[in-house]
C-alpha cells in the first residue's frame, strides 16, 4: 500500500535532457531553493549527500529548512589511495565533505561510521545519531544435521571455517584470510 500523508510529498521532476540540471552547481542549488520554497520543507533529508553530481552543498539552497544527511561510510577518504588516488579527487571531497558538515543533523549507519565522522573528518559529534541496521527476527541460527552440512560444505567449495557477510565487496570489510560470500539472501 501507498504511503498516504498530508505532510509526505512523491515529487518527480524534470531535470532536463542528458541531466543539464546537474552540469552546474548553482543551477541545482536555484532548483532546489525554488522547491523547497514552493513546497514549504520544514524538514529535508538527504540520503546520499556524497553524490558525486553535487560538488558543493550551500546552506542558502535550503532556506530556513531543517536539513539532514545520511552518512553511510567515510571509506573513499579512509582508502583515499584506492577511492581519490588523484590530488584533484581529494580535494573535491574534502570540499564536498566540509560543506556537508554544516547540516543541522546527521543519522549514522553505525557507531563505527560515527567515529570515522567525528575522528577523521572533524564532524561535530553531537550532531551525529547512531540507527544501527538490526537484522530481522526471522534470521537465526539453524541446525542443521551432519550429512546436509556436509553436501552445502561441498556444493559452495567450503573447506574451512567461513563468516557469512552480506554486504558489498569493500576494501575496509573484508578480509584476505576469510571467505565472503555476497550473494543475496532470502528470506522467507
């Protein structure tokens, strides 16, 4: 069912042949004030603020809304070598990064993406909310008898002891020694 609400808005816009909103900064930032203006935003959230189409966020783009951010990971800056390996790359992050410092509230995804915020890039730590991701009730260990185990052992290659990751092939998550598998899972 459709989420129904007075205050919730589903706005889609036009953003112009080939994005030509996104060729220029300001150009996005008119937009975006335009909006939030039309559409009185007490409150606007973002929820991938590293988009790399935006170079630099500007505080007047939002008006008198309250402005929130995502904050997901800091790994393109903690792996710079890997993720901005040009000076250029780095600088454009930390330019883009000190202009999302200035939002009134950010949600982390973990307390280990806090620290990284706080400790390395100089986010304000009271401005940082932990949401820890839980995983559903319906995921549990299971026993599983002997002869089963042993064909699942053989069908996936499992000659030793393994932890199941489920996330996404990432140089700070993983690690040489241990097998990850990164297939989906379903849940029933």
């Amino acid at each position: 069912s459709a989420l129904k609400s007075e205050n919730i808005l589903n706005v889609y816009t036009y953003i112009g042949a080939e994005d030509t909103i996104w060729e220029k900064n300001e150009l996005y930032g008119s937009a975006l004030a335009k909006f939030i203006e039309a559409y009185k935003i007490d409150v606007f959230i973002i929820t991938s603020p590293y988009n790399t189409i935006i170079k630099q966020y500007k505080r007047e783009w939002f008006g008198n809304a309250f402005v929130v951010g995502l904050l997901h990971d800091a790994i393109p800056f903690i792996l710079k070598d890997a993720y901005l390996p040009e000076f250029k790359d780095l600088q454009q992050y930390l330019n883009l990064t000190e202009s999302i410092s200035r939002f009134d509230l950010f949600f982390a995804n973990s307390q280990s993406t806090k620290k990284d915020f706080v400790e390395r890039l100089r986010f304000d730590q009271n401005k940082i909310h932990v949401i820890n991701c839980s995983a559903h009730d319906c995921i549990r260990k299971i026993k599983i008898d002997p002869v089963t185990a042993k064909l699942v052992k053989h069908k996936f290659n499992i000659i030793s002891k393994f932890i199941l990751f489920v996330s996404g092939d990432d140089l700070r998550k993983n690690n040489a020694n241990t097998k990850i598998f990164t297939r989906p899972v379903a849940v029933q």
